[in-house]
C-alpha cells in the first residue's frame, strides 16, 4: 500500500507504546509499576457519571452542534472566565472530543506550508507531529533545568521569523511539571503583539498547581483575541476516557475551528457535554483531594529520586510529571528508560521522548500509588547500585 507522503511526517506518543511493550511483560507475568501513562489513577467523581447517564435519559443522544451545546458553550465559557479574569463569550468557545482535536484544528486553520510553529522542547510530542505533518516546520524553544524549564523569552525573541504564525504555550507543563510566571508570560505577551503571532496556550493543569500562582497569557491586556486557550477534564476531573475538551478563542476562529469539526467528527458528544457542565457545578471536593494526592506524591517521588546514586531532580510546580536528571548515572536516557521497565519492572519514558531537549532525563508520573511509588524507587535504587 503507497501512502500519502505526509503520513511520513506524523509522529506518535512514546507513552502509549511503553504502555503497550508493558503490557506484554505483564502478560508473561511481569509485575509492571507503571509510571510512564499521564493518567489520573482516581475515578471520575460519581456525581458526574450520574450527570451523564441522566442527560442520556433524557435524550441528549442525537448530533448536536459542531461547536458544542450552547448551554455547555455559555458553561465552559463562565468557567475560563472566572478562572482567569477573561471575558469570553459562548460565541469565542469550541468544544471537541477531548483535547488534541483543538490542536490539530488550531494548526491546520492557522498554519500554511513552509510556515514556522514555536514549540517547547522538551514539549508535548503532538505539538512538533502535527506542525510537521501540515508542512510547517516545528521550531524548537528550548527548556533548560538552569531556568527550572521555563520557557526564556529573549532566546523565544530570537526564534521569531516572518515565517512564524504560532507560539504554542504549555503551562503547568508536560513533561517537566516547569510553570510560567506572570513575568515571562507578559515577555511573551510582548513578542506575539509586536509580531501579531497568535498563541495556543495548552492548559489542562490548570488546576494541578503545588507551587506559585497559575496565570494564562489569555489574562493580559491585548492577548485574549491572539490566544487560542485550550482546557479540558480528563486531568482534574479524571475523565481522560471521557474525551472532552474545548477552547476559547476569537468568534471568527471559532466558527472557522466549528467548520473543521463538522468534517471530521460532526460533533462532540451531547451526554459527555452535559457531563461537563455538571463537573463545574458540583461539589469540587474530591477533584481537590485528587490534587492533594498529586503533590503529596510529588513529594515523595522527589525525595526519593534525590537519594539516587548519579540522579538529581526538581521539584515541579504543577502537572503530575517529575522530570530528573541522569546523566550522572553515565547511562543514555533511552538505554535506562529500557533498563528500568526491562530489569527494574518500572515503566517511565525517556526525556528523548519530548524532543532532543530531553536528552539526559528521565520522566515519571506520579499518577500511582504511594506504595507502588516507594516501590519502583527500591526498584530503580536497586537497578543503579543505591
């Protein structure tokens, strides 16, 4: 079979085939601590799923409209704005089976052939697969542990070309947990109006913060309407099989990204919308003791990382990723990442696996137990002679 050229150009995520490749040494009756998967390890909070399965009785089964249910739009569009001082409208919010599909369509509407695409690296993999596979060329931003993985804006100044149409942000950050202050977002706030370069500022950890204040780029005077702010559930409501996200963005956009929908997926589920608009009305108190849990984790995966022999790592601000360092261990990131999940029965994912940027580190989640935390920490002490 001859593909389409392009397909040459569409990567994937290194997670789901660490998960796959760890799934078959469970099956040979390996015992597999996974901590490669950016999954919460919670359940979706009862009082949603009984949210859905009433919208199902009352007959929220048929296609709905390609931008989202206007109660959901109005919902989700309430939420941005209580959440970031925004004013968005339900006009300005689209909303898609999870979050990805505003990615793919915010590249594909905004981004011509032989155009650039900003990204961080190490960053999201989808970011530099889907900016590839249009014909655009994916610049890399690098992330360094010296600016504890923050995006520094006068190296982001000097990516900038006239063939750059798109900045894309995320924050809390996949993989390194890093967060953007006030101060860096308004140096980059700066950039994209001088240049009128829109942003797509990735933000589903919104609500998953240890350290420091969230804010959104969208927040700042002159950004909303350059900004595609991209949110979602599946992290802080652990709905990521439920596949709902959505975004907000300029009306005009917003009809143009409602137009590629209706030719890919028609629509995103009735029931899962109104699923949603119950998630943000219900009580919050079980999405927050999931955040608690994140951070405790955090702290103990830390501090158990530190005592390793040749391994040194932050402490994230936000998300639910560590990112150490191991080029003390004078092992290649790739060859430990297979050693660990091998020898050690510890699935994690090697930085490599984020861009070249992540050459020399390792990423855990920290979405498990803490039992079977503290256990792939004996594991990984024990595999590198700790």
């Amino acid at each position: 079979m001859k593909l389409a050229e392009r397909m040459s150009r569409l990567g994937t995520e290194t997670a789901f085939e660490v998960l796959a490749r760890a799934g078959q040494l469970e099956a040979e009756g390996r015992d597999i601590i996974h901590l490669e998967i950016g999954q919460p390890d919670f359940q979706t909070p009862e009082y949603i799923i009984e949210a859905a399965h009433k919208a199902l009785k009352d007959g929220y089964t048929g296609y709905g409209p390609s931008a989202g249910l206007p109660e959901a739009r109005e919902r989700y569009a309430q939420y941005l704005n209580d959440t970031r001082g925004t004013d968005y409208d339900a006009s300005e919010i689209v909303i898609t089976p999870g979050a990805k599909p505003i990615l793919f369509f915010g590249i594909l509407a905004l981004v011509n052939e032989g155009d650039e695409v900003i990204v961080p690296n190490p960053g999201f993999p989808i970011y530099e697969s889907v900016t590839e596979f249009v014909g655009a060329t994916a610049v890399p931003a690098p992330l360094r542990e010296d600016r504890e993985f923050r995006l520094d804006p006068e190296e982001l100044a000097s990516l900038v070309t006239d063939r750059t149409r798109l900045i894309i942000l995320n924050s809390p950050h996949n993989p390194t947990g890093s967060m953007l202050t006030m101060e860096d977002l308004e140096a980059v706030a700066e950039i994209a109006m001088e240049h009128q370069i829109m942003i797509l500022s990735d933000e589903p950890y919104s609500k998953m913060v240890y350290d420091g204040e969230f804010h959104s780029i969208a927040e700042i005077d002159g950004m909303k309407d350059l900004t595609i702010l991209l949110e979602g559930f599946s992290k802080t409501y652990a709905m990521t099989g439920w596949r709902l996200g959505y975004a907000g963005m300029r009306a005009d956009l917003a009809a143009q990204i409602a137009k590629l929908q209706t030719n890919c997926t028609s629509c995103t589920a009735s029931f899962i919308q109104i699923a949603g608009i119950a998630a943000y009305d219900g009580p919050q108190d079980e999405s927050e003791a999931m955040m608690a849990a994140f951070e405790e984790r955090r702290d103990i995966m830390v501090e158990g990382l530190n005592k390793l022999p040749g391994v040194s790592c932050l402490s994230p601000a936000g998300a639910f990723y560590v990112f150490p360092n191991v080029t003390g261990t004078g092992i290649d990131s790739k060859v430990l990442a297979g050693r660990c999940l091998e020898e050690a029965g510890v699935a994690v994912l090697s930085g490599t696996a984020f861009g070249r940027y992540g050459d020399g580190y390792l990423r855990l989640s920290s979405a498990n137990s803490i039992e079977n935390i503290n256990e792939a920490l004996d594991r990984l002490s024990a595999l590198l002679g700790g």
